[in-house]
C-alpha cells in the first residue's frame, strides 16, 4: 500500500492543507526572477516546488512568498525538516498543518516572525 502523502495519485493532503497556490511563472513574478531561480531555490531548499493530484503543473505554496521575498526562516527550516528524514511533501504537511503548541500553522508562525519556535519544534520532532 502507498503511503498517501508520497503518492501525487492518491487524495493528497496538500491540496486540502494548502488553499493557495502559484506557479513557477507566478511565483517567479512574484520574487522578481525567473522561474529557473525558483527551481534553484526549490533545489537548494530554499522554498519548496511540487505537484499534487489537482495539478501536474509544479506549484509553490503562496503563503511561502511574502511581501517580494521567500518568507523568512523558510530556507533553515525546510533544511532542518530534511536533515530530520523528512521528504518534500511531508516537510509540507508539517508546515501546514495546525499545531496548538504555536498556535497555528509552522507556516503562519513563519511568516509572523516567530521562525525560532518553529525550528525549535522541527528540531524535537528528529530526536
């Protein structure tokens, strides 16, 4: 059996936990570059690309762009996530997904300023 958060086939949480999306070309317009810097960024974990069983095309979450700019602490804390065990997906599930502790989403909490709680949180999940 598939795991259902690996396999764009299956009803993928993602396109549940994310209800904003853009494409390369967006997401490129959006950080003033082209979409090749953001399958760079994407490559070096800076922000993340994937697809979803709602779309083939790749997509960026847009909560991960704010303001011209990828969100800050995003990069630190998908590479943590990643040094962690966590594939793409999973470190997006993670992200988007509620957590009382915070309050909110890791990404939320990303995105107000707030990047240190979440590591420390990324950072218990490995051990």
């Amino acid at each position: 059996m598939s795991n259902p958060i690996n396999d764009p086939e299956a009803d993928d949480p993602l396109d549940t936990l994310i209800d904003a999306w853009l494409t390369l070309s967006e997401a490129a317009e959006a950080l003033g570059v082209s979409p090749n810097r953001v399958r760079q960024w994407a490559r070096e974990r800076e922000l993340s690309v994937v697809r979803t069983a709602a779309s083939r095309e790749p997509r960026v979450p847009a909560a991960m762009i704010a303001d011209g700019a990828i969100t800050k602490g995003l990069g630190g804390t998908l590479t943590l996530l990643s040094d962690s065990g966590y594939d793409e997906r999973e470190a997006l599930v993670w992200l988007f997904t509620a957590d009382d502790s915070l309050p909110g989403r890791p990404i939320d909490a990303l995105r107000e300023d707030r990047g240190k709680e979440v590591r420390r949180r990324a950072q218990a999940m490995a051990f």
